[in-house]
C-alpha cells in the first residue's frame, strides 16, 4: 500500500488522502519476449472548505509486451485502462492517465484508455 496526503497547511481547509494498493508481474515468455500485467486500487477522500466527498476509486489496468532487438534496444508497446467511481455531485473522479501536466485540460470522463509504443535504446 502507497498512501500519500496533500493539506494546506496555511488555512488547514483542505486535504486530500489516497491509498493505492497495486498487483503486478511479469513473464518471460522467451529470453526476448516479456509479458506484463498490472492492477491499481487507489481509493480518495477529499476534504475541501469543511465538505467531505464520500470516497473516491479508481481501478487502473495494464497490459506491456516487450521484445528485445538486442541486448540495449527494444520494442515496446503497452495500453492502460482507468475507470473512476464514486463521490459526488462537488468531486467526480474523472480519469486522469493520460494528462498528468494538465497540457490537454481536465479529463472530461470518468473512464480513459491510453495506449503507449516506442523503441527504447539504452546508452
């Protein structure tokens, strides 16, 4: 379990906590293909002015494949599935995998896929 808090520690009216609790692994299918899984609970309560949201959840799903081209080379490619729930009509738990920056706005959605592939070399 990760647990992590943010206050304001100025006014003392605002805090958020999340819990996240994760299962993964990985598979060597051959000495040059892996296989990859992973699960993310993370459950949110938010405290904003003296009003308290009920919890929040997310469930976070992964899949990776990974295929070496050479000992520093390899082909990747990955997709991550997060579905929020809960809160209410003040804090909707919308998806947010795919713009951690803030670069796009918020999410505008509660359910968001992200799919990621690229060739990595390592120097």
């Amino acid at each position: 379990m990760d647990s992590t808090r943010f206050d304001n520690g100025r006014r003392g009216d605002y805090s958020n906590v999340f819990n996240n609790y994760e299962v993964n692994g990985r598979y060597f299918l051959t000495p040059a293909l892996a296989l990859g899984a992973a699960y993310t609970y993370t459950t949110g309560k938010i405290s904003d002015f003296g009003l308290t949201s009920s919890t929040l959840k997310w469930h976070q799903f992964g899949l990776q494949a990974d295929y070496a081209l050479s000992k520093r080379t390899d082909f990747h490619i990955e997709t991550v599935a997060q579905i929020g729930s809960g809160g209410n009509d003040n804090f909707t738990p919308l998806a947010a995998i795919a713009n951690s920056n803030g670069a796009f706005g918020p999410p505008s959605s509660s359910r968001q896929v992200l799919v990621n592939t690229g060739i990595r070399h390592r120097f």
